[in-house]
C-alpha cells in the first residue's frame, strides 16, 4: 500500500478555534484564539436500529464503526459489512447507516451491552474475560521484535501527533511493522476510538487480520484496548502511560506483549517479554 493512503487526511477538521482567556506566568490576563479538539456523537444504526452512540472526533466515521463492529463481535469478519455510510436521506452529519450480511435479530446478545458510549472511556458492560477469550482465541505466536527497535517508536508517535500538538486534546493509535516503520496513526478525544478507527482502516484496506503489526496508543492502556488489539489478532500492545490491573492480566492470559511507560529509555513488560528481542 502506498504512503499516500496511509496518510489521507480525515474529511473533517479535528479541531476548532475558541476565545479564551489565559493567565500568563506573569500574572496578567490575555485574551487568546486556542484550538480545541472537537467531539460529537456519532450514532450507528443497523436495519434503522441503533446500536450505539459514541462521543467521537469526527472524521473517519466508517473506520471506527468498522472497528467497532469488528472489535465487539457484533461483525465475527470484514466480509460480513456489506456497507457503512453517512444516511443519504438525513441532514444529519453524525449518523452511519450499516449494512450486515446478517439479521440484527441474530445479534440480540451482543447488542444487549451498548448505549451511549462517552469518549473517556471504552465499553463497559463486559462480561468476563472468559467470554472475550471465546470470541477471540489467544494468540498462538510471539511477534519478535528487536528492543532498540520498540525504544525508537515513541518519537515517531509523537511527531505524527498533528493534531496533538495543536489541541493537547486528543489521543493517538497508531500501528507499525516489526520494523518501526509506521503504517497509519489516527487521532480522536478517545482512545478506543482511535484504536477503532486503526482496526476499521486495516479492515478496509486488505490488511486484515494485522497479525504482524504493533499498536501503539496515548495515554493509559486499559482492558479495553488490549481486548479490541486481540480482537484484530495484534500481539503488541505498546503505551506511554500505565497498565490497568484487569489489561495486565487480560494480556497474560490472551498471548499479547503488553509494553507501558515506554518513556525512553526506559519501558515497563508486563507480560511475555519473550517477543522482546535484545540482542545485546
């Protein structure tokens, strides 16, 4: 795939402009134009159904209901997405109609966990991490990756930050071979989001599952993550924050590496430290 499709722009800006007023060290007061990540909902409908609200940043809607599809079992492959578009009749921007290759009655289950999804945290409501691990066997293989390699990746994160580095609101996913090199990165107000979006991308574009890959995310590495990384069979999970209890654990079980604090030089290993290659 060419580097001009990995780095399409999103179709909607991320950020706004507003008035504020600061205070400077100095002690006086300014006005000043800040930009601001922008969040709205997106509701996604199957069969004029909804099934979830998710407080988004908008752009790149039909990647994260890919993703989300996928990730949360309700679509068990891409093949099974017929399609997922903005409503053609509705003047309603924040609206994504899907089109399943299955009845919605057949998904009563899984669609019995969702309502609306706020952007700070991911979906709430799993059942057990047994439950998970039936839908999304272990990962069989270790991804061996050299460890100078892994401590070189945070740099590049960060400078693909764009929008990052104008709000200081937004979090970041990002996927990489086993090289380091970076294959996309995208950007929302909520990580799972953003993690959703990297899935529905690799799903869209014949990178499907994207066994061989690394994900690489922005702030705290939450059960959530490491359940939505299995889901897409990516056995690296690196963080810059820390690791919930429940995602250490998760990951044991689940055969994913699970990488936080990666703050060069210095990283934490929380589980199978055997995909971590020093060959010094």
């Amino acid at each position: 795939m060419s580097q001009e499709l990995h780095s399409i722009p999103p179709s909607t800006a991320l950020s706004q402009e507003e008035k504020v007023i600061r205070l400077r060290p100095d002690g006086v007061w300014e006005s000043i134009t800040d930009s601001i990540a922008i969040e709205e909902p997106l509701e996604i409908q199957i069969e004029e159904k909804t099934i979830a609200i998710t407080m988004r940043t908008p752009g790149h809607d039909r990647e994260l209901a890919t993703g989300f599809l996928l990730t949360e079992s309700i679509a068990l492959s891409p093949q099974e997405i017929l399609s997922a578009h903005p409503c053609p009749l509705s003047n309603h921007p924040n609206l994504l109609k899907v089109t399943l290759s299955k009845k919605i009655d057949s998904l009563t289950k899984e669609l019995s966990r969702y309502g609306t999804i706020s952007s700070s945290c991911g979906l709430c409501g799993k059942q057990s991490i047994e439950e998970v691990l039936r839908n999304f066997p272990a990962i069989p293989h270790r991804l061996q990756v050299p460890l100078k390699t892994i401590l070189e990746l945070p740099e590049t994160f960060s400078k693909n930050q764009s929008s990052y580095q104008q709000t200081g609101g937004l979090h970041a996913a990002a996927l990489f071979d086993p090289t380091g090199k970076l294959i996309l990165l995208r950007e929302d107000v909520g990580r799972h989001n953003a993690v959703d979006k990297v899935i529905g991308w690799c799903a869209q574009n014949d990178l499907w599952p994207p066994e061989k890959s690394i994900l690489m995310v922005s702030g705290r590495l939450s059960f959530e993550i490491v359940q939505k990384a299995l889901a897409a069979r990516i056995p690296m999970i690196l963080g810059v924050s820390a690791p919930s209890s429940l995602a250490i654990s998760f990951a044991r079980q689940s055969g994913q590496t699970l990488i936080g604090f990666l703050r060069p030089p210095r990283l934490n290993v929380y589980s199978h430290i055997e995909s971590v290659r020093c060959d010094s």
